[in-house]
C-alpha cells in the first residue's frame, strides 16, 4: 500500500468540520512533506508525528512521505489531526491494515512517546464525523468524559489503537445518557433565615428574572442553591451546554443548569471569552449559557464589564471577533447580582447614605435589566430550617408549565422574555390589578420599560399561585419586588 486516505475533524468555534488526510509513502528521496496545515503548526505536527511512531516501536519508512490535509482553504489549527495524520501514513506504509480505515475516524494529539493526549471540543467534532457517515470515531481515552452521547473507540496510544483495529475493535458508548438529575450539593432548607431572598430566588427561577441581592449574608450559599430550584436542562439546552463547555477543560454531563460565579478581578476575556489562532474559549457569560451568571460584589466588577454584559443580555448571545473572522457563540443566562451596601466591612463602616448610593449606582446600567431586588441577611440560627430544595423547585416546575402553556406558539418559556408590547396586547390583567401601578407612573417613579418588568413578575406570582391572570395583589407585590422594598 502506497496510499491511504482517513477522516479527521476540526472545530471552529462551536462547529465542527470534517477534514481528509491522505497519505503517500513512495520510494524517492526519503522526505516528510505535510501539506494543507498552516505554517506555524506544521514544524510541530510533524515532529510530534514522527517521534509518535518511532517511540510506539515501528521504523520511520524511509521513503518519500507526502500528507496533504484537506479542504486545503480550511484553518486548521491546534492538534486534533496528530493521530489522523500518523495512521495515514502507518497505513500507507503497509504497517497496519487498511480496511478499518474505510469508517472509522480520528481524533486526538499525539505526545512523543505515541500516548494519546485529551483535545477541545470532540462532542462538535464527533458528530460532523457522524454526520459525513463515520461509523467509529476513535478517541483518546482521557477524552471519554467529554464525548456526550456519541458511540467511539477509545485509545491510550498509537500502538493500542492498532491493535485494536487489528483486532476488529467495536464503538461503543461510554457516557450512556444520564437519566436522573444530581441531587444539588447544598439546600436551601440548610440555609435558616433570608426568607425574603429565598422569596425572590424562587420567583427569579419561576420567570426567568433577573435578581439582585442586597445586604450582608450568605449570597453565594443561596446561588449555589438556584440550580438545584431551576427544571433540568431540555435537549437542545443541554446540547448546546454540552458543546460549549467542552472547549474547557471541564465538560458539562448532566442535566442540571450550569452556575459560572466569576470572581470581580476576572477580566473581559474571562467574562465574555476570546479566540485566537482558532482556539476560541468561552467566557462566563457563554458557561453560564442555559444556566445562571452570579456576579458576587457586583459594583467591585470593571465598569467595562458591567456595561459589556448588557450585549449578551439583551441578546442571548457574545460575539468574539479577532482578524480570523466573527464568532456568536450563545449566552443567554439568569443574572443573579449580590451587593454590600457600600465597599467596606460592617466593623470599619461609617458611610452615609450618600456613599452607599454611589457604590451601588456602579450597577446602573445593569438595573435597567433587573426585576427583582430584594434583602439579604446574616444567617439566622434560631429560624425554622424552612423549605428544601425540592420543594421549592415542584413549585417552580409547575409554575414555568403555566407559563409555557399561556406561551405556546412563540419562542418564548419564560415571563422574562416576554416584550412588553406583547404583554400588554395578548395577556389580560384583572380589571383592577393596574390600580397599584396608578401613582407611580403618573408621577414618573416607575417608567414604562419598569412597568412591563413589574408585569412580568406580576404573571410570574400569579403563575406560582396557579391564578388564571395577574389580579391587584400581583402588581403590587410585583412593584414592591422591583423597588427592593419588604412586602
Ligand atoms: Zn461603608
């Protein structure tokens, strides 16, 4: 065998593409020629290739080898292709039989001693391999935790791999769908006292809303409980966490919704992602993707960043551009924000109401997306343990049923993203439940981008009482939430 061909891919930016690797081994001057990579990683490719073989135990054919990597107009960056390339010319080379080769693709760096070494983004790479009609994809086996659904053979090097192609290896499913949701690690009835703000995290969950927290108090014990209240990830949800979160190192598997609490040190690439040379890493906003965003010490994040966020809120999404081109990857998330009422701890504080208004006017022009405000406080051990996780989250369940029910027929699941046009036109109110939103607008307090959060959340309590439509009480309670004060 002088020639063989195989099927390799590449991802680029959530997507991806299946690349073909063919490989020539004929007598002439001995040479290696790897064609169709971009310079900068074709030295490293081919090092790494040839130390591969000769320390798996087989000799370097010492002929003319020519690799060409196609579609030649493709980038192809990172180290994804090692494996492909050395099996090609493994086979061409006569070393290792041919007709495995026909349906099987692969995946996976090479380290110089022919280990198999873990690479991003395999779920996306994987399933452009199915979809081209391969019917075995081979992996590295640190890489299994990372390949969702997809039938693969996994290898831990080159000379196991041949070994099983010689020996006929099978596909086969290491991550079988999951089929239960993970009991959340804390819960909200280890958490006594803050009944007001487990108040508004139930309502956040139930509608979608976006929940500031203010006070002193354990804000990061009541975020890590939103997950555990908030339904389970749907399908197509869940595929596209999956996808993003493999380009980490850490995969997402189950069904719970992602929580990204970056720390207010994070810079705008660690918020929002970057990309170069083909890698793209995804930023907070895109981990919390289908999940939660909690920003902890809100005004201490760079003002850049506060203001950076209103793009992915009001779209669902982050654009990262650099000169390979512009990517969108998905970022639609629940902000929960927590705040101190001013920068200092409570021994050394004397600030005054002034300052306080000035630290949290840092959060501006977040405020314009919140609809719930509410207090936090101490722990309070001498309170009743209150509700668990679970059954705050039954309620939630049936909550977003009523609302999706009233929401069929449009893109829409959640109260959250109703636009106010639409609330106003298509869901009817009590006759009277406006009565409490009189005043305020007439004298400007609440304008009518605020009145449409309160109806919002108006529709959201009503859905958690199981009324048929938002009555006075609603809009009330609605206004009280929006404005942060006690109900
Ligand atoms: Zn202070």
């Amino acid at each position: 065998m002088a020639l063989a061909a195989v099927s390799s891919a590449v991802v680029i930016g959530l997507s991806g593409h299946v690349v073909r690797i063919e490989a020539d081994v004929s007598p002439g001057l001995p040479g290696f020629h790897l064609i169709g990579l971009p310079d900068t990683v074709t030295a490293q490719t081919r090092d790494r290739v040839r130390a591969a073989i000769l320390n798996s135990g087989w000799d370097w054919p010492d002929q003319r080898i020519t690799v060409n990597v196609l579609p030649s107009e493709l980038p192809k960056y990172g180290s994804a292709l090692d494996l492909a390339i050395a099996v090609a010319i493994l086979a061409a080379a006569g070393t290792m039989p041919t007709e495995p080769l026909a349906h099987t693709a692969f995946l996976g760096e090479l380290g110089l001693d022919g280990s198999l070494r873990h690479v991003r983004g395999l779920p996306s790479a994987i399933r452009a391999l199915i979809v081209y009609g391969a019917r075995a994809v081979v992996v590295p086996v640190a890489s299994t935790t990372h390949t969702g659904q997809w039938a693969v053979i996994p290898a831990s090097s080159l000379t196991d791999l041949v070994k099983q192609l010689t020996n006929g290896a099978r596909a086969t499913v290491p991550n079988p769908p999951a089929t239960a949701v993970d009991v959340p690690e804390l819960d909200l009835a280890d958490l006594p006292g803050n009944q007001a703000a487990k108040d508004a995290l139930e309502i956040s969950a139930a509608g979608g809303h976006h929940l500031l927290l203010q006070g002193r108090g354990p804000c990061a014990a009541l975020a890590a409980c939103l997950p555990g209240i908030l339904p389970p990830l749907e399908d197509t949800s869940h595929t596209e966490v999956s996808e993003i979160h493999s380009l980490t190192e850490t995969p997402w598997q189950d069904r719970r919704r992602p929580l990204c609490a970056p720390h207010h040190t994070s810079t705008a690439a660690a918020i929002f992602g970057r990309r170069g040379l083909g890698l793209v890493r995804p930023g907070a906003v895109s981990l919390a993707h289908a999940g939660v965003l909690f920003l902890d010490e809100a005004p201490e994040f760079a003002r850049s960043i506060l203001d950076g966020l209103r793009y992915p809120l009001d779209t669902g999404e982050v654009i990262l551009a650099d000169a390979g081109g512009i990517l969108h990857l998905p970022a639609r998330f629940q902000l929960l924000l927590a705040t101190h009422p001013c920068p200092c701890d409570t021994t050394s504080c004397h600030c005054g109401t002034g300052e306080q208004r000035r630290y949290l006017n840092r959060l501006t022009t977040l405020r314009e997306r919140i609809e719930l405000t509410a207090p936090l406080e101490p722990h309070d051990w001498t309170a009743e343990p209150g509700e668990s996780t679970a059954i705050v989250a039954e309620r939630v369940v049936e909550a977003r049923a009523r609302a999706a029910h009233r929401l069929k027929g449009t893109p829409r699941q959640t109260n959250a993203e109703i636009p106010g046009l639409e609330l106003r036109s298509t869901h009817r109110l009590d006759p009277d439940a406006l009565d409490p939103l009189d005043t305020p607008l007439r004298s400007g307090t609440i304008t009518p981008a605020a009145m449409t959060q309160i109806l919002r959340v108006a529709w959201t309590l009503a859905d958690l009482r199981a009324a048929a439509r938002p009555g006075k009480d609603d809009t009330h309670q609605a206004l009280l939430l929006w404005r942060g004060e006690p109900l």
